[in-house]
C-alpha cells in the first residue's frame, strides 16, 4: 500500500486485506484501488461462507474493480457512512453476483452522522453496477436513507432478482417518502 489517505495523495491498494487496513478507524481518508491486470475480488477466495456487513467510512474510488460473489445473511450487506460535504463515498464500484439473505433487510444502508437537518448535497454513489440476488422477508430495501439527508446517487445501474415477501423498495427516502432524499441522475 502506498501513500498517505490524503485527497490528493490518496492511499493506493490493492488487495482486500490492504483495503480493510486501510478503511479501518474513524478519521476521514481517500482511498484508491490500484490500476492492475487483475481488477477483481471473489469473496468465495476469502470466505466462502459468507461474510458480515462491509462498512465503507471514507472516500473511496474503486477504479473499476470489481467484487464479487459476496454472500452475507446480515441485516446489511453494505454501510456507506457519510460525515463530510461535498465528497463522494464510493465510485466506479462494480459490486456483481452478490446474494444478500435476510429478514427486514437493507441491502445498502446510508448512514449520517452530522445534524438531522442538515440539507447539504453528499455525492454518495457514482458509476456504480449492482447485480445480483436477493431472498428477503419482511419489509426489506436495495438503498435506504437513515437520516434525512440529501444525497447524490449519479450514474449508477442496479440488476436485482429474487424474492422479497412484500415489495422492495429499490430507493425509498427517510420517513416513507420515496426518492425525497435523493437526487438521482442517469440510473438505470
């Protein structure tokens, strides 16, 4: 891993272990995957059976590396912890064949811990893929928004199968009030 988690020295990985090193503890950083030959993570190589929540509390750009085979049973499969204005969270992510298995489940949960009514833009998501299953029972979500925060979901596409006992909501802002919360901009 090289540089030093700066905006314009970013920290430079490339493996799953150097990313968790350096997404681990709670102070703001900028992460970047490395250009490489190989642009692709299966979790079946670092735990086939399954794996827990994946956190993301800093910027990352995941340069078009792809994950995949991601199996969780957790409530969430992906916690994407917003703090500060005017910075993405995560970019060019493909996130494929994942399966998320849960009850009342939240496959992206959108966290804020700045004011409740905080109104600022948060560039949360960009050119991101999402392709995968899911088997849900009870009231269950694809994104959901925590607090009531305006957040950026640009570029992204989104391929969900599978089955949910009641309907999913694929973007539901807080409080019932479907996309409020959102600005969304060239999804599919």
């Amino acid at each position: 891993m090289t540089g030093t988690g700066t905006e314009t020295d970013p920290f430079v990985v490339d493996s799953w272990s150097e990313f968790v090193s350096a997404n681990a503890g709670n102070s703001q950083k900028f992460i970047k995957f490395a250009d490489s030959d190989n642009k692709t993570i299966d979790f079946n190589d670092i735990s086939s059976a399954g794996m827990d929540t994946i956190v993301i509390k800093n910027y990352i750009d995941f340069n078009d590396w792809t994950l995949m085979n991601f199996y969780t049973e957790s409530q969430t499969a992906l916690k994407i912890e917003t703090i500060r204005e005017g910075y993405f969270r995560i970019k060019n992510l493909n996130f494929l064949n994942f399966y998320h298995r849960a009850s009342k489940a939240t496959f992206i949960l959108l966290m804020d811990y700045e004011s409740a009514s905080s109104t600022f833009m948060r560039n949360v998501m960009i050119n991101c893929k999402f392709s995968g299953c899911v088997d849900y029972n009870g009231e269950s979500y694809f994104i959901r928004n925590y607090r009531k925060v305006i957040s950026k979901i640009i570029g992204c596409s989104f391929n969900i199968e599978g089955k949910s006992d009641n309907d999913l909501t694929l973007i539901l802002g807080t409080s019932g009030n479907p996309f409020t919360d959102y600005e969304i901009v060239n999804n599919t």
